[in-house]
C-alpha cells in the first residue's frame, strides 16, 4: 500500500497514513467514536521529503496494516514545530475538509494576490492563531511577522488565511456586515478603526481565537510562509465551489 505524508495544521503535526487525501479528510474529520469531530486542513507533503529532525524512516517502519489487512491509519512523526523545519517545495496541495468529512484541493498559485486598497482581517493558523486586523497586503503582513528584523514580535514560518470583511474594509465605522459571521462585532469594528487611523499596521482581535474557520469567509486563499520563500493557495470563488464542487459547498456551508 502506498504511504503518504501529510502535514496537519490543527493541531499542527506531521503524519504518515496508508490513506489517500479524501480517506483521511474523512478519518481525521470524522474519525471514530474515540476522536471529537471537527473540520480539518492539511498539506499533503512529497513522499521522498526527509530531514534529520523528523524520523520519517521509523514512522514508515511502523506504517504497516493491521493483522486484518486494514490500513494504518495514522502514524505521528511529529507534533511539535512541525511548520518551521518543513521546506515548502515539499508540501503539494493543501487540503480543507468540513466537519462531515468531504474535502476539497487547493493547488498552490505562483500568483499572490498584490497590495488592495482596504483594510485586511487574517486568521493566523499555525503555529500560532491570533485573529488580527492589519493595514499590510497579505505579502506585507508575511514580511512584517516572519522576515522583518525590526520586528519585536515574529515567527519563524507562518500558514494564515486573509478573510473577508465586505464593506469593512472600507468603512469600519459604518460599512454593513451582512452576512459575516464574526463574533463581537463592535470589537471588530474598534479594531479595524484603530489601524485605520493610528500609526499601527496590525492590531490583534483575539489573542486566542480557535481557528476554525467558516469557510466561506476566506477572501482569496491560503498563505505558508518561511524565512525564505512565500506559498500562495487561492480559494475557489463561491460560484464556482457551488458549481463544481456542489457537495463539499453545501457541506461548507451548514
């Protein structure tokens, strides 16, 4: 059977598995009756990556089926600091699953979406997740966290996502919420007129906001970042998934 590697983000851990893509969407997702359900977002990760702080190697030796020839499900390599000593180029599609277990690919862009007028809201994913309003592009944002020298506050790699934030964006004070689904919304809205306003580029919503996401609300994608290089993951338009990806849409969704 072939083994495959993939690199959760929550939690944050990197894993060998006789499951391909959708069959640990759905494990990890829905699992048994011994794990809480619960969405799930993973990168699949080259099968010939290896590095001398993951003991890949021993993780695969115990990769085998169990004695009724049922696959393994999941072997733990690592849980720890996972994102900062992974290279990029090894990780292929990310992965986003829905709490019912049906999940979609995202390919990853050479194309990062550039500087937009407006403010941003970004759900830092791992391996912190802080919920932060920001007058930064999504690349200035990754500059400013991961690769800034004058920053007092950084980390060696970064996975976020850019959400949106309508007609806040334009106008904290008054701009109409919709149909967003975020929490606390006078906060959010206090928030956002700070950076507007002040000589600040980033304010934290949440400090210790859960980063499950709706994911409706992301804006354009997913981001991974390092020391050295940026990865870019657009999100499918919301026409679009409901068009060809109907199920996993209305799974999405409920």
């Amino acid at each position: 059977m072939t083994i495959h590697f993939y690199f959760s983000l929550v939690p944050e851990a990197l894993i060998a598995s006789m499951l391909d893509p959708e069959e640990f969407g759905f494990y990890y997702a829905v699992g048994t009756s011994r794990k809480t359900r619960g969405q799930a977002m993973f990168f699949e990760v080259d099968p010939a990556y290896r590095n001398p702080y993951f003991r890949i190697d021993e993780a695969l030796a115990r990769c085998i089926p169990d004695e009724d020839g049922t696959p393994k499900t999941s072997v733990y390599i690592s849980i720890y600091r996972v994102l900062e000593h992974i290279d990029l180029n090894a990780l292929m599609s990310l992965y986003l699953t829905t709490q019912d277990g049906r999940t979609l690919e995202l390919q990853p862009s050479p194309e990062i979406p550039n500087h937009e007028k407006g403010l941003h809201l970004y759900q830092e994913i791992a391996p912190v997740s802080p919920l932060v309003v920001s007058v930064l592009s999504p690349v200035e944002f990754y500059e400013l966290i991961v690769r800034d020298p004058s920053s007092l506050v950084t980390v060696p790699a970064i996975t976020f996502a850019e959400l949106d934030l309508g007609e806040l964006a334009d106008d904290p004070e008054m701009g109409l919420m919709d149909n967003l689904p975020y929490s606390n919304s006078d906060h959010l809205r206090e928030c956002l007129s700070q950076v507007k306003t002040k000589y600040i580029s980033t304010k934290m919503v949440d400090r210790a906001y859960v980063p499950k996401l709706q994911y409706r609300t992301v804006k354009n994608g997913f981001f991974v970042g390092n020391s050295s290089q940026l990865k870019y993951y657009p999100m499918p338009s919301q026409t679009e998934l409901r068009s060809e990806n109907y199920r996993w849409f209305r799974s999405a969704n409920m």
